[in-house]
C-alpha cells in the first residue's frame, strides 16, 4: 500500500484523463472527484475506476466532447439530457443548476437522462451540503440483482443521496440498494474470508454469506430483502419518469458498461429559505449528539452518524497521504505516461 | 376471523369516532382510511388502530378539534403546523396542498410539524397516484430502534413512502426502517414461529430470528443493518429541519403514545406536466413487466412489484368482505355503542 498525497493523485489522474482526451479543465474536476472519493474511503470510485473510466472512453461508450442540453424547463424543475457525456461533469451541471433554482425558489429539481457513470454518488451531496444546500439524489442502473421472489436479475443497484448540511460535518448518506458491492465481495473472497452477514443465495437458493458463490449466482441480497427491492424498483420508475429517460430494462439493452444511458435526479432545498441555517444547525447537531451519545453495543466502541467515518478517514488521508493500492496507483501512473 | 363489507366497517368506526367527539364528516374520513389499510390487508394500522387512536383522543394526546394552520409559504414549498390535530386529516391538508402546489408549478413541498400519527403512512402514496400524481413522503417518529453499533433504541421506525401513479396498478412503495415492525414479532412469538430472517439482538448481542428475545432488549434491527439505520437518521433530520420540527430526541420527551409531535415531509411531482401520462404509463407498465417476468426463485411462485400484493388483497376484501379479528371487531363495535 502507498500513501500519495491529494494534490499528486489528482495531478496524475488529471494527466491520465487529458492523455484520454479531455480538456485541461474537466479533466481535473473529473480527477478533483475520484482523488476525494479514495480520500474519503470510498475506494471502489476513487482511484480504483480511473483505469475503467479510460477504458470506457476508448470504446466510445462515454463521449467525453458531449456536453449536456436542456429538454424542458417547468417552475423549480428542469430536464437535461446528458448526451452519454462525462457522467461526473453531467451530474455536476445537474447539481449546479438545481442549487441555481432552489436559490431562487427555495426547491431545484434537476432529472438528467441519458448520462454515463456519475462515479460516487455522494460527491454531489457532499459538494451541495458544502455549499448549504439539503441534497436528495439518485441514479439508476443496469441490471445486477434479483427483484425480491426471483433468481434473476433485472434491479439496478441504484445509489440513493441525502444530505444535510452542518457545520461540525455535514450528514450524507451514500448508499446503494444491493447489502454488499461486488467489489467487497470480491475483496472478502480474496482474504479467504466470509461476509459479516449474509450477503446472498447461492445458485441452489440458500442464503450465504461465502462471497465466491454469490459472485457466481449474481443473486445478491437487496438490503433488508423485500425493502431494497421495492426502494430499487421505485427508484428506478421516478428517474425514468421524472427524466424522460430510460429504466432499468432499457438501459440493459445498452450493454456498454456500467450506467451507460442512465437516469438520474437532483431534488435540492436551500434550508436557508427555511428555518435558517442556525436551526438547520441545531437539528442537525441535535440528530448527531443523540446518535454519538447512545450506549455502544458489543462490537462497538463508539455510534457514528452517517458520513462521519467519510470525514475520520478524510482527515488522516489528508494529514497522511490517501491510501491507493500499489498495483492501481502503477497503473493510473501508466496511463498518465509517468513511470511508477 | 370474520369478514366485513367496507361499507360496514367504515360505518362503525365512523360511529367509533364520532362517539370519541369527532364531527360526522372528519370522522368519515379518517374511518376511510382505517379501513382501506384493512382492504389492502395492512391491518397493524387498520381496524386494528381504531381503539388506540380512541385512548389517544381521550388522553388529549390528540386534539380533536385542533385545525392545522399555515406557517410559512415559499414558491413550491409551504410549513404547516399540525396543531396535534387529528394526523389523518392533517397528513391529507398535507396531501392536498402539495397537490395543489405541484398542479401549478409542476413541483409542491408540504413540511407539517407538529402533527400526530398518520396511521397507515401509503395511504396519501396511494391517494395522490390515483389523482395521477408522483409522491415521496415520510414521517419521523419516537424512538424504538437502536442506530446501528448501538444497543440502546434512539431512532424511529420513520416509515417513506413513493408512489408512481399507473393504469393498471400504482407503483407504491410504503416502508419503515426496520426490519420487522413489533407487531410482526409479536405475531410470530403469538404463533411459537421464528422470523424468516434474523429480526434484531438479543440482550446480550446475539442476532437472533427469535422474536420474544428482541421484544425484551428492544434491538430490532434496521433494514440492511447499518443501510437503514443511516437512512432513519436523514429521514429524522430532514424532516424537522424542513418543517423547522421537531427530530426524534425531540420527540422521545413528548412521552405521549406514538408520533405525538411528529414532522412529515410531502413531496408531489405533476408527471403529466413532464413527460406525460401516456410516458408514464409507458415507464412503469416496462418496469413492472421486467419484474413480474423474471424468474420466480426456489420459494416464489412469481415475483412482484411494489403494491401488487395489496391490490389483490384489496380486491379479494372488496368481493369477499375485509378480514377482522373476531376480538379486534367486537372492540371496535363497543366504541361505536353498538352491541357485537
């Protein structure tokens, strides 16, 4: 494991992803949000997916000279196509522009179709919440998991936003609709370890918690079962609805990758407009103490609220340098034409 | 077990309100609703809810005659205050405004501080699809749960609902936080059965399909584990903070009875101002035919999409009469004044 240091890891990926052809510009918030990505934890979309990304690119599946376009705007809601350009820059004009109309009118909701893979989906709420903004977003997805009764899959994994501001941390809440990713799957199953819950049926239908045979089934477990498949399936309906775009059984037509054609909406609220920002505090520090401040189970020394362990390991990534992988830090240095 | 014509039972618990003080008119209204949650086979918040929702009224926990009342108007976003009134008829001015709100300006937010319980959370899902409009909504309550590394129960259950309006049979989806609500493990402890899947911690912090042992610690679990725990603690927080109400730590000192004091959010969208209904219609029949066709796993026979299940109990109910606990209808027959 090397430690590289926040301003590096972008510089490398921004030379990784202008080799690619992007513009100076795009190619360094494109690299700004990978490189916050590793820094907060969230291995699987920082560092990790430049090399797919760029694979990407090459096969035509993301247009990186596509810039998005307005469909139709209606009061506090506007529809953009995205064009299957950069899903990071999409969904950052998406958040942009629905911060721009709740400024103004207090909601902005942004649903944006036809976009590419927006990488972590908590970026957006984390960049509207840094700017005083509640953020409630989502994305839809090709298919990866069996709807709850069925061994196939037909749900998209679907990544679900919110976000509060807070002074002290703001509270976002990052999380897909499937127990367990693949990738950490995958990783368990390189450890030689088991899931620290079931994660999965195996090909026969017994639930297990042994990564290698759910990897093979592609039976992963929605989480809480029948509640993360029904959040996916609804999830899914209002982003195509809201977006005019695709669902899930058309973006699976697609077969260019992850997310290639997808749905996705910005629901933004300037608490400001509201109660104030002093109250959005004091709620939101009221919610964090009472969650801090509950007994620790067994296996717990401490209770966090959502997004504070993002921030722990954002801190010591910036004191210490963002933890990247040796192999994937080689080969983002390759493909930024840098010798490791 | 008997069986009820709907006309019947909303005749009786009409009476049963009546006779707790409501005018004849509220009181139908709210007697709809309790027994359209039994028509559609959600009986914990049915006919089943109608003696509780008497004691509350009789406690003064909830305030009969209190009228809900405007606080604050911002483009597509409006604060009430419940007043403690009745949470049906406050959830459905709720309802009503956003609808409203979104009838114009394509999107209406209805913050209600203040209010009480909702009883059956789908009810406004379903009520707004079926004027063809697009809802989330959810409400934060009184603690009954643990965040998730704790073991002491400081989150609400805080129930969300979405619902897609479509022809053939709304999407909706109507869930809280945890895994199992305590009704469904005192079901099963009632039945000598064990839960389908691990319902929560035993005092000593063993995961456990027990239902007696999680009664008796109060640890249920959150739907997804640390995924629904995540999701209760946004929930809480955003509705107090766009109401500008009250969080759950808040509540937790009320001390009167369930959701007393609680804040909802009613989000409403006008897809016929956006793609339109055909659009709609067009994205969720393609949704619901990729679900329904998948594959049935080992212990299904079919697979369904969210609301499915309780159109057909509803329609079952409609031909056949709504299924009631024999003790649960003499209850509610004693309220009304009428003899069993």
């Amino acid at each position: 494991m090397a430690r590289i240091s926040f301003e590096t890891m972008q510089e490398v990926i921004t030379e990784a992803f202008v080799k690619a052809g992007m513009n100076e510009q795009e190619a360094k918030t494109c690299a700004r949000i990978h490189t916050q990505a590793s820094c907060d934890g969230i291995y699987s979309h920082g560092l990790n997916r430049v090399a797919r990304f760029v694979d990407y690119v090459k096969r035509g599946w993301v247009d990186i000279n596509a810039k998005p376009s307005l469909v139709k705007k209606l009061g506090a809601i506007e529809i953009h196509d995205g064009n299957r350009g950069t899903g990071i820059l999409n969904a950052f004009m998406a958040t942009d522009r629905a911060i721009a109309i709740a400024a103004e009118q207090g909601v902005g909701i942004v649903a944006l179709r036809n976009t590419t893979h927006w990488m972590r989906g908590g970026s957006y709420g984390w960049y509207a919440a840094d700017k005083g903004y509640v953020a409630i977003s989502w994305t839809n997805t090709e298919s990866c998991m069996p709807s709850w009764g069925s061994k196939e899959p037909r749900l998209g994994n679907n990544p679900f936003v919110m976000a509060v501001p807070r002074k002290k941390g703001h509270i976002v809440l990052d999380m897909a609709m499937s127990q367990y990713a693949y990738g950490k799957l995958q990783v368990t199953r390189l450890k030689g370890q088991q899931l620290p819950f079931p994660g999965g049926f195996d090909k026969d239908g017994n639930l297990t918690s042994e990564p290698g045979p759910i990897e093979e089934s592609m039976r992963i477990l929605p989480m809480g079962y029948w509640k993360g498949s029904g959040f996916s399936i609804l999830l899914d309906t209002l982003a195509a609805v809201l977006s005019e775009g695709l669902a899930t059984n058309e973006i699976d037509k697609i077969q260019q990758g992850s997310c290639t054609g997808c749905s996705q909406i910005f629901i933004v609220i300037d608490p400001r407009k509201l109660g104030g920002e002093e109250f959005t505090d004091r709620v939101a520090d009221g919610v964090v103490d009472y969650v801090n401040s509950s007994a620790p189970d067994e296996r717990s020394t401490e209770v966090m609220y959502p997004g504070e362990g993002e921030l722990r390991t954002r801190a010591d990534h910036l004191a210490n340098g963002i933890v990247a992988d040796d192999g994937v830090w080689a080969e983002v240095l390759a493909l930024a034409g840098r010798s490791a």
